[in-house]
C-alpha cells in the first residue's frame, strides 16, 4: 500500500472528511487529496503532524512493504456515538457558547476529580 492510500486510510478510519483531515494535519484540503491520489508527496513537518495528531507508526506510514497494521497502531480513535454528537453539536455552536460549554466540561471534571486539559 502506498503513502497516499495509508493517509487515506487514517482519515476514514477517524470518519473525517478531506477539509477536516487537511486541518487537522496542516495542509489544504488540495494537497491532500493530492497526497491520497499519489500526485504528490507530504513534507516532513506534514508526516510529523500525521504521527503527533493520529499517534502513527512511522515506519508502516511510509515502509510499502510493510501490508499489515502494526498491533501497537492507534490512529483509529474510538469515540462513542454520545462523543460523536457532542463534538457535532459543539462544531455547531457560535464561539462564546463553545468558550461556555468548555467551562461547564471543566466544571463538571473538577466536580469528578477527572483530570482536564486547558
């Protein structure tokens, strides 16, 4: 399998379209689908992006001769349907009811003694 069908491969694995992918990693939504169709290559700084963003095994991303996953791959995200709809209905939301809706997540994991990221 080539570089551009792996990339490919993470991006409907995590259920993303091109333009969210592209953001995710830094680049147009251009580049990439010229990536995933094998016109073009992704620079260093992409493929790092790739690594850091979707926690990929470097070597299966760019080694072709490597056919299978590694078990220790992780850049499929298991999110629950309930975390799919909060994520959908945030996307949604104008920006001072996202800003709202992060206090009252930090809220409610300080109530829960759940560590949250700032």
């Amino acid at each position: 399998m080539q570089l551009g069908e792996r990339i490919k491969q993470i991006r409907k694995t995590n259920q993303m379209n091109q333009r969210e992918f592209a953001d995710r990693i830094g680049v147009s939504q251009g580049t990439l689908s010229d990536i995933e169709r094998g016109n073009g290559f992704p620079s260093y700084e992409t493929i790092f992006a790739l690594k850091k963003a979707f926690r990929c095994d470097l070597n299966w991303l760019i080694d072709e001769e490597l056919d299978s996953v590694p078990d220790n791959e992780l850049f499929a995200v298991n999110v629950s349907e309930q975390e799919i709809a909060l994520i959908q209905l945030l996307r949604t939301l104008p920006e001072l009811e996202k800003d709202e809706f992060h206090q009252i997540a930090k809220i409610k994991a300080k109530k829960n003694n759940i560590g949250y990221p700032n």
